[in-house]
C-alpha cells in the first residue's frame, strides 16, 4: 500500500511540475484576456490527458522503477509540448506565391501543429506501454478507455434524447 501511495505521490508531483512550469511560460507570453484564457483552456486539456494516464498506471500496481520510468516518459511528452508551443501559431504564409494561392501547402501546414501534437501523445502511450507488463497493459487499457467509454455512451444518450424530441415533434406537427 505504501508503494502505492509513493507512486501515485511521485506521478503526481510530475504533472504538478511540469504545470507549474508551463503556466510561468504561458504567463510570460500571453498579453490579452483571451490569450490568457485560450492558454488556461490548453493547459486543462493536457493536464487531463496526463492526469488519465497517470490515473491508469496508477492502478496498475507498478513499481518504483517502472513509475520513475512513466514519470521521464510524462516529462518527455511535456517538452514536446513546450517546444510546440514556443514555435508560435501556425501560418500558412508558404500557400501565397505570387498571384496564386496552393490549397494543398495551406492545409498542410495548418494540419501540421494538430498532427504534431497527436504524435506526442502517441509517443507517451507507446512509452507507457513499453515500460508495463502485460498484465499491467491490461489494466491499463481498461482504465484509460473507461472514459473515452463512458464519453460515448453520454454523447449518444444526448443524440438519442435529441432525436426523439425532434421525432415527438413530428409527430405533433402532422
């Protein structure tokens, strides 16, 4: 039990960390209201990919190893984040070549940051994957896709009230 709490202690303090550090960069960047805002809803969405993963591994029993392995992999994912975010927004300025405009370049560079930013979080699961057993990768997979379950099964809850509203409305009408 006491390893446990250890491990969760010390995956913890990794994600506390590295928000900390992410929040004095974006502080340091950000001027508007909005920016601040946009850079806030970010960070929550990365603390929350972090914080699934780190609530899985959590509840895979791993030892002090393989969770100090998890935490370097975590603070790799971090960096990669950070030097995204430190390369700025993404312009498309190369689609614009004289009087002429390449839809293809455009969309290749807007669905660049996107894709990089997918990678990363490919590269933290392969990692975690990597460092667990298979039994481990077992639990793991379970408790990171409970979630993503549960999200599905509210998201077609929603349709399914939504379209039975508008078929009792049809209904009504004729």
């Amino acid at each position: 039990m006491y390893k446990r709490i250890l491990i969760a202690t010390t995956l913890a303090s990794t994600l506390l960390t590295g928000s900390a550090i992410a929040s004095q960069h974006g502080m340091q960047g950000s001027s508007g209201h909005t920016m601040q805002h946009n850079k806030s809803h970010q960070d929550k969405q990365k603390k929350h990919f972090v914080k699934k993963v780190i609530n899985a591994v959590s509840k895979t029993g791993i030892n002090t190893m393989q969770a100090q392995k998890v935490t370097d992999a975590i603070n790799t994912f971090k960096q990669a984040k950070m030097t995204m975010k430190q390369q700025g927004p993404v312009c498309p300025l190369d689609a614009f070549k004289g009087n002429t405009f390449d839809r293809e370049v455009f969309k290749k560079v807007l669905l660049s940051k996107p894709e990089a930013k997918i990678n990363a979080r490919a590269d933290l699961l392969e990692s975690v994957f990597a460092i667990l057993n298979e039994e481990q990768r077992k639990i793991f997979t379970l408790e990171f896709k409970a979630h993503m379950i549960e999200k599905t099964i509210k998201k077609d809850m929603i349709k399914g009230h939504m379209m039975s509203k508008k078929g009792g409305m049809k209904g009504k009408q004729q």
